[in-house]
C-alpha cells in the first residue's frame, strides 16, 4: 500500500511540475518567439534554436536521476526564481533604455533561471547535479552582447590575419602587408570582421562541449578540448583566405564573388571539425591509457 501512495505522490507531483513548467513557457512565450526571431535574422547567433533541443535531449537521457521522487520542497530554489522574476521586471519596465538586443538577453537569462528554480524547487539539489549540463548549456540561448563579442571577433581578425601572412610567405607569394590590407601583385585583400570566422567559432566551441561531455571524462581534457577551438578557427581562417586569394589570382578572378567564397565555409568547417576531432580523439586515448595504468 505504502508504494501504491509513493507512486501516486511520484505522478501527482509530476504533473504539477509539468503544469507549473507549462505555465512558465506561455508568460515567456512572447519573448522566447522574438528570440527564435532574433536567431533566424543574426547568423552569428542563428544556433540558439538548437540549443533548448539539446539541453531536453540530455534532460530526458538523465530523466531517472533528474526527476527523481523526493520529499518536500527545497526551498532554495525560490532564489533562483527571485533573480528570474526581478529580470523580468527589468526587461518589461526599462525596454525603451535597452537595446532589442540587450533586452532579449535579460529576458532570456529570466526565463532560464526560472526554469533552473523551478527544477530545484520540485525535485531538489539532487536534480540541479544531476542535470547540471544541460542547465548550463542552456546559458547559450542569451544572446552574447556586443560588449563581450566585439574584443572576441577582433582577436579572431588579428590572429587570422597573422597566419594568412604566414601563409603567404611561406608559400612564395610575394604580399605586402598594412595591418589587416595585403597587397599581392594584381590584388588587394582585406581581413574584414566577417572573415574572423565568429560564426562557426561558436558552432565548433558547442559541438565540443557536446562532445566532450560525451566522450571525456576529466573536467581537464574537456576544456583542452573547447580551448582548442581558437587555434583550430584561426588556422581554419588563414587557409580559407590564403587559397581563395590564390584561386582568384592565379585560376580565375571570378572565384572572389564566386559561390565558394559567399558559402564555401561549410568545407572549411568541415577542416576545422576534422582537426578537432582529432584532438578529441587523442584525449580520450590519453584517459583509456591513463585508465589501464
């Protein structure tokens, strides 16, 4: 009888949660559309659709130690819902000081923080533990503001720039170089901000932190793992930049408003992703033979 009660109180409590998530998810629903909106129109943020799929799809995987039965509240999770409802309030009230930007990303910093109370709340510590990936991988949706962006996209550009000069040299082509301008016989180049490569840095850094939550073990290896993105990006940009230049002056000059370079970047990702792969692949050999030992 005494189970009987236990799986009664596990459903009833259950359906609670998902009723008060519910309810969560239509106060947030105008603000989360505008997001997706946001996302669709900016590629530099056009993967936070993808990121609340990825985060229920390690939710449901750990679903048994997450949703785990409990008894009573745990009442700090109410703190995490204060600091969501005073952020709300903020993104409601003072819209006309913030940029769409900003306001977008206070609003959603809101909804996940009253998600990640909400967890904590009905089913404990146990579950923010359990489910500890997922709730920081859904720290991702916010989008990034201009003031932290802005010095990442310029260190790109430099160190793109850097090994494109490299490149250069180092192939025999004789460029003279002014900051991010080269100067080829036939050519002047520019490393533009839209060459350094901010988009598929962000696609690479999340595929690896998946990944590496996957594969690895050790918080050390997995954040090897992420740090290795920036080198693997630069040197992804210095190729891209460095064989277009040379296709479009020595094959054809058409090639540098071609298709391959608007859209090529797909095959210069799939270098990069290759490369990481590989430090992937060392890493988790290096734990296997650290296991045996």
């Amino acid at each position: 009888m005494r189970t009987m009660e236990i799986v009664k109180e596990s459903k009833a409590e259950k359906f609670v949660f998902l009723l008060a998530a519910a309810v969560l998810l239509v106060i947030y629903m105008r603000p989360l559309a505008s997001l997706f909106m946001f996302a669709w129109r900016d590629d530099t943020v056009s993967y936070i659709p993808l990121i609340p799929l990825v985060s229920a799809w390690f939710l449901f995987e750990s679903r048994k130690e997450v949703f785990a039965p409990k008894e009573g509240w745990f009442l700090p999770g109410l703190a995490p819902v204060a600091v969501g409802i005073a952020l709300y309030a903020i993104g409601a009230t003072q819209a006309a000081q913030l940029t769409s930007a900003n306001r977008l990303a206070v609003m959603t910093l809101s909804f996940i923080l009253c998600w990640v109370g909400l967890l904590g709340l009905w089913y404990g510590p146990g579950a923010w533990k359990a489910a500890l990936f997922p709730l920081l991988f859904m720290l991702f949706m916010v989008p990034i503001p201009r003031v932290l962006l802005d010095p990442v996209v310029t260190a790109l550009q430099r160190g793109s720039a850097e090994v494109s000069y490299a490149f250069f040299r180092a192939v025999g082509v004789p460029v003279f170089r002014d900051g991010f301008l080269f100067n080829i016989p036939g050519l002047t180049i520019e490393v533009a901000r839209e060459c350094s490569g901010i988009r598929s840095s962000l696609s690479l850094l999340l595929t690896m932190l998946v990944a590496g939550h996957l594969f690895l073990k050790k918080g050390w290896n997995k954040f090897f793992l992420c740090l290795a993105v920036v080198p693997v990006t630069i040197f992804k940009n210095g190729v891209r930049i460095v064989s277009l230049t040379l296709l479009g002056v020595y094959v054809d000059r058409r090639i540098l408003e071609s298709e391959l370079h608007r859209n090529g970047g797909v095959l210069f990702f799939a270098l990069a992703l290759a490369l990481l792969g590989g430090v992937l692949w060392l890493l988790r050999r290096r734990e296997r033979e650290a296991e045996r030992r």
